[in-house]
C-alpha cells in the first residue's frame, strides 16, 4: 500500500491572503541590482539610478528620517508609495539637523543620521549600516548562488511573473548568534530566528501558532538595531529560515520602503519607532483596575446588575463590566442595538451601574448580519465593501457559525459617519467604551470604495476601523481607549489591545504571554489577554493561575466562552481574589510603569532583553518580564506548580519569602496555589495603597523597601508626579519625599540586612 499522510485538519478563512503569481518553467524575472549611478543630492538623501541583472533600471533612495534612522527605498519610479496609503499614512519621516550625505568621487556614498550612518559602494552594489563608532549593525547579503550559479536568496531588487513586477526584495545578513523578535503579537518563541512571519492579520483560532491577530513589520535584532518596513501587503520575513545567515524580506507592492534603526537598546529602537509613528496611548485609570466580563453566552439586564451587586458585596476589585455579544439580538451581531428583550431599559442599568462606581464596555464589530435591519439600509447606501461587480460583499465572516455579513467600508467617508452615529447614542446613554473585535476579515477580491483592493486595505483597515472608534468615544468622554482584537503598524495609538480567543490550558497561557513579549517589542505597551483562557472552563488551578499572570500584567479582562466570574469557581474563589486585591496593592507602582510607557515607547511588560540586551539568555526567556523597572513575573506555567525562572544580572528578593538571590542564573521554583513567582529587584522601593473596590488616586501611599539601600523612585499619578529619595545611614533609612503624595509610612520587606527604622521628610509641591 502506497503511504498515506494522515488527515489533518485544515481551516480556510474566508480572509486568506492571496497566493503570488509564479514564475512558468524556464521564465526568467528574478533581478538584483548589481550597480548604480549617483542622480542627485540634497544632503540629507541620495537618488541613484540603478541596473539590475535583468538589465532594468530602477531607482534607489536612500536618505536620514531622523537621528539615527535612514531610510531606503527601491522602485521603478521615484514618487512610487505603499499602496496602503491610499487608506492611511504608516510612517512619517523625520529630519535630523546632522544630517549628512557624503559624496566623494571613487568613496563610498555616505549617509550620516548620526547614532547610525549607511556607506553605500556602487559598483559592485552594497549597501551597509554601521553605528558611530564604525562597527557594522548590519549590511546586505551578498548573494547565496549554487553550483549552477543560481541565487538562493532573494537579493535587493525584485521579480516578475507574466512579463509585470510582482514583488521588492531585500536580504540582510545575519550572524551566527543573532536573535530577532518583534513582527507583533506572535505567539511562537520569543527569538523569531527560524521562523517565517508573515504580515497578514488572521483569525488566529488560538493563541498557538504562527497566525496572528496583530502583524506589525517591525524588528528588532539582539545587535542592537532594528528594521521598519512600510508597507500594508502581505509582506513575508524569512527570519534565517531557508537559509541560515540571512533574513529575507519579500514585499508584494509598489516599492520596497524600509527604515533602519539604530539602538543599541530595545527600548532606544522602540523610541526611534515611535518618532515614525506615534507614540503609544495612555489608557484612563480606571482601564487598569479589573474588567470582568458576562462571557460568550446569553446575558440580560437583569444578570449584568447582579453580577454588579455580587462583586460589589463580595469585595472583589473591579472597575469595569463587559458586556458580550448578547446584548444585541442574536443574529443581527453587530448592529449595534440593545435587544430590546433582554435589555428594556439600559439607560436605568448604565446610570445604577455608575452609582455602584462601574463602567461598562460593549462588544462589537465592523460585520453587520445580513439577517440585520441594519444590513439593507447601509448595502443600499453603499457603506459595505464590495465585489468586483459592485455588489455588497457578504462575507462568511463566522467560520459557518453565525450568519454572514457586510463588512463597513472606513474608506467611505460617509460609511464611517453612519458608523459612528450608531456609537455616539450608546456613549452619550453611559457606555464608557468598545471592545472592536474581529476585522482580520477583509477578504482580498473586495473592492473598497477608495478604489483599493481586499489586498492591499487587508492590514490597514483594522486602523481605520479602531480609528473611527477611538474618535467617537473621545468625542464624548475625551479618551482613545478601545480594546482591540487585532492591530497593524501604528495601532499604539489605539491604547487596550488584546491576545484573542485562547485555549484554556497551561500551554495556551504560555503561547499568550510569549505573544505579549513580542508585542511589547513590537511597540504597543497596553495589552492584555483572557484570564483563565477563553475557549471552554479552566480547571481551578489553571483559573488561579491565569488570573494571577493577569493580575501582574499591563491590563486585566477575566473572560470567556463560559463564566469567569469569581465566585463561579467556589473552591478557589478566595486565591483568585487575592490576585486581583495585590494587583490594587500595587496600583501606584503600576500606573507609574504605565506613564513612563507611553512617554517612551517601551512595553510595560518587559521581555528581560529590554533591560539586559547584552545578555543572550534575555533573548531567549519567553516565559517570564520584567513588569515596569522592579517587579520580575514569572507566571506558573506548569500545573505541578513548579517551573525554572531565569534571574538576570543583580540580586533579586523573592516577594513571597524575602530570599535574596543573585543572577544571572536559573533557578527552580516550587510555588503553593496562592503564589505567583514574584521576585523584587533588590533596593527597590515599591509605593503601595490599600486595595479598594475601584481604582483611585490616593494621596497618601505606604512605601515597601526591598533591601534598605540607597534609592530613588517616581510615582506618577493623575496629581502629578512625586519624587521619592532613600538614604541609608547605618542603620536608618531617610526618605525624601517631593510632591503630591505623602508617605505615611515605610515598610521593610524581610530582607536580610533591611535598616531597622525609617526617617521620611515631606516636601509638598
């Protein structure tokens, strides 16, 4: 019998990405640019005529888009732009006063950003990147050709297919011990040498694979730069995959359009990132407390306020409920329209849910049921993507599990006001804000009213979508906040995102949180997950776990297809709520991670590389962060209740125990139930309050001191920001304190060596 693989199943989304054109047997179209000419000038960018091996002429620009940035392009026509921008503008290039285009007849062209400079050599054609210093970040492969002289890397230039260009390329070279992460919310391994992203957002399924909600083409490499590409197409980066050394980068548009960006630190890319973009949004307070959420099943109005009044009178933390997909009529999802059935009076509800000190976020998205009200007046009106016929595109939207849908069109000026004046009345009724779920589904054959194509809108209409948002909901309660499913390139502006519809299981929690590290370095802080999983019921202790990591994660939702509400999980309850009660403990350190965030670009849920980039281990440990400067999670990823946690470079105090230990080194951890592995940089000073039933800006705060030497901390707060210096003099530790906040009290953890007493002056501001 001739073998036969076994079936495995295989799910089409009605969103796949195209497949490129081929190349027929014995076609020629694979091109390299293998020299150049100098056009023009202007001291701050070089135009250059370049030939290919297929004899082409193209045009290479390369040019400073601010300190320590160089950009380059490839086209055929120097005006060329990502098609995507016909939707939205990705990136905007900067200037540099510095700049400097240095041009010697017979020297390679110099082009000096400062922190980073590109020497460009002509003939040959090569192109490099070093730091001020002189020593290389990274330059272009040089070519892989077999025996028969045939490349096997894609070089700097492109390919046809049918006598028309399909696609720019360029390959980088990589070395032996280099590590690459970021590409957005990946969930494989943090170090992405290996592996092929590619740039297509997907509904994912899971948490579990190389399919993403939120692409983001951006890299960063342990050598201490990274690579911006700006462009919405369905980009592949062959990180050292197919060949080892180098990483491939194939991008189906108009022009190949890159940015370089020097480092040397993670956080020192993110900051040049976020210059091109823009820089993250911070969420309103109250987003960081708990969100607990009525699950994916059949809610009323009657079960959203004793929910309310349960959590309330059981003393459990939590500043907002979500309300799932049923609070609209099942069928119509998402019309955006209370069902009238289950919901009578929500206006009664949103204001008793206030006074209880609630608020309260919708689900939605951008697909309309075709069994909805709504579909006939916005498919008549034009509001809806459509085939190339010109019909509304009803689209399979649900996997076959719910009714098809229209799919808005936000290229339609008109469409996005009719949108938005279904959201308007549900803010201004007492909603605070919207989950904006889905929209990974914008299928490639639809025609958007801009003339783009499914292809080309596929990434970017996510950001017009969370766009169209986020500015309805500031318009009426002056935040940005939404809590997206899925994201592109500069989707930090769209301030709560999240890890999509995982499995409840213990691998499923750590795929998330490796998918949380890479969005952090792919330059979006705010980001969250489904405590205790989201597809089906979590066991106890997988339930207290998970609600734990999300306690010491950037933002916290508990939510599922079944309850995740506390008191659901009797046996447990109580370990659960104590989680939630030290993630309000340490609400001052928390939010003052969180300013300091959106100030400078780095995630507030820090991969360790973030503060140890020279240490290789840091590249590679996926499974714990750094929370803010002072706080190292490792969440219990193993139902035995045991797990090895890698310590970085310095000493650290296990916040439990008081256990000092000293890093860099594993070690194995065995943790009870109600224990999450927490350790403490040592000597740090954690501000804390008394946890409460909501998020609150207290004015007087305990400050909790790992060690007892000398120190410095800032709290920021809604008040302002408060300056707290310690000074240890023998046995005493003095503190000075300076602004809004007063210290009422310092405790010592149980450290060996800790002062004895604490001496605080009080500079008021």
């Amino acid at each position: 019998m001739p073998y036969r693989p076994p079936l495995v199943a295989h799910e089409y989304f009605v969103a796949d990405p195209p497949e490129l054109p081929v190349r027929t047997r014995g076609e020629g179209g694979l091109s390299a640019v293998t020299s150049a000419e100098l056009v023009a000038a202007d001291g701050a960018e070089v135009m250059l005529k370049a030939v290919t091996t297929a004899e082409e002429a193209l045009v290479v620009q390369v040019g400073v888009a601010g300190e320590g940035v160089i950009r380059v392009r490839l086209s055929e026509d120097a005006s060329a732009r990502p098609r995507s921008e016909r939707a939205v503008a990705l990136v905007t290039p900067g200037t540099y006063a510095g700049a400097r285009a240095g041009v010697t007849p017979g020297e390679p062209i110099v082009i000096d950003a400062g922190s980073i400079r590109a020497e460009i050599s002509l003939t040959p054609w090569h192109l490099r990147f070093v730091d001020a210093s002189g020593r290389t970040l990274v330059e272009q492969d040089r070519g892989h050709t077999d025996i028969s002289g045939r490349l096997r890397t894609l070089p700097f230039g492109r390919s046809s297919a049918g006598g028309s260009a399909v696609a720019y390329h360029e390959s980088l070279a990589a070395a032996p011990d280099e590590a690459f992460t970021g590409f957005g919310e990946s969930f494989t391994p943090l170090d992405k040498r290996g592996q092929r992203p590619v740039m297509w957002n997907f509904d994912a399924f899971g948490a579990e694979s190389q399919r993403a909600y939120k692409n983001v083409p951006l890299y960063l490499s342990s050598r201490g730069y990274g690579v911006l590409l700006d462009s919405g197409a369905p980009a592949e980066f062959d990180v050292c995959q197919s060949t080892h050394s180098v990483v491939q980068i194939l991008v189906p548009d108009d022009v190949l359009d890159y940015y370089v960006l020097a480092g040397p630190t993670p956080a020192e890319v993110l900051d040049r990132y976020d210059r091109l973009t823009c820089r993250p949004a911070l969420p309103p307070k109250w987003a960081f407390g708990t969100w607990i959420s009525s699950g994916f099943f059949v809610d009323s109005q009657e079960r959203v306020l004793a929910r309310a009044r349960t959590i309330r009178a059981k003393g459990i933390p939590c500043d907002v409920l979500h309300l799932d997909t049923y609070w609209q009529k099942e069928g119509h999802w998402s019309d955006l329209r209370w069902d009238p059935e289950t919901f009578p009076d929500p206006e009664a509800m949103l204001a008793e849910l206030d006074g209880m000190g609630f608020k309260v976020c919708l689900w939605m998205n951008p697909y309309v049921s075709h069994l909805s009200p709504a579909f006939l007046e916005a498919a008549e009106a034009g509001y809806f993507l459509k085939t190339a016929g010109g019909e509304a595109y009803v689209a399979d939207c649900w996997h076959g599990s719910f009714p098809p849908c229209g799919i808005v069109d936000f290229t339609n000026p008109e469409a996005v006001a009719w949108f938005q004046g279904l959201l308007r009345p549900l803010l201004r009724q007492g909603v605070q804000a919207f989950k904006t779920d889905f929209a990974e589904g914008v299928p490639h054959d639809a025609v958007a009213a801009n003339g783009m194509t499914g292809t080309d809108l596929h990434n970017v209409y996510t950001l017009l979508f969370n766009d169209a948002v986020a500015e309805v909901t500031r318009e009426v309660h002056g935040h940005t906040l939404v809590w997206a499913r899925s994201s592109y390139l500069g989707g930090q502006r769209h301030s709560a995102q999240w890890g999509g519809d995982t499995y409840t299981s213990y691998a499923a929690m750590g795929s998330t949180l490796r998918g949380g590290l890479a969005h952090g370095l792919s330059g979006v802080p705010f980001w969250s997950h489904d405590a205790g999983g989201f597809t089906g019921r979590p066991t106890d202790d997988l339930y207290v776990r998970w609600t734990q990591f999300g306690a010491l994660s950037p933002l916290l939702r508990l939510h599922g297809t079944t309850s995740r509400e506390p008191w659901q999980f009797p046996a447990v309850e109580e370990r659960a709520v104590e989680a939630l009660r030290l993630r309000y403990r340490l609400m001052p350190y928390l939010y003052a991670a969180a300013v300091e965030a959106a100030r400078t670009g780095a995630p507030m849920m820090r991969a360790l590389c973030v503060d140890h980039p020279d240490d290789p281990v840091a590249w590679q440990a996926d499974l714990e962060y750094l929370l803010g400067r002072d706080l190292l999670v490792a969440p219990m990823t193993s139902p035995d209740g045991t797990r090895q946690v890698y310590l970085p470079r310095g000493e650290w105090v296990d916040y439990w125990t008081g256990e000092v230990l000293a890093g860099p080194r594993y070690v194995q951890v065995a943790k009870p139930l109600e224990q999450i592995p927490l350790f403490v940089r040592h000597g740090a000073l954690l501000p804390v309050t008394d946890p409460g039933d909501t998020v609150t800006t207290p004015a007087e705060l305990t400050l909790v001191a790992f060690g007892g030497g000398d120190s410095r901390t800032e709290i920021h707060d809604t008040d302002g920001v408060t300056v707290v210096v310690a000074t240890r003099d023998g046995d005493t530790l003095r503190v000075a304190v300076t602004g809004p906040k007063r210290i009422t009290t310092v405790e010592f953890a149980p450290v060996a060596g800790a002062p004895g007493r604490a001496v605080i002056t009080q500079e008021n501001a």
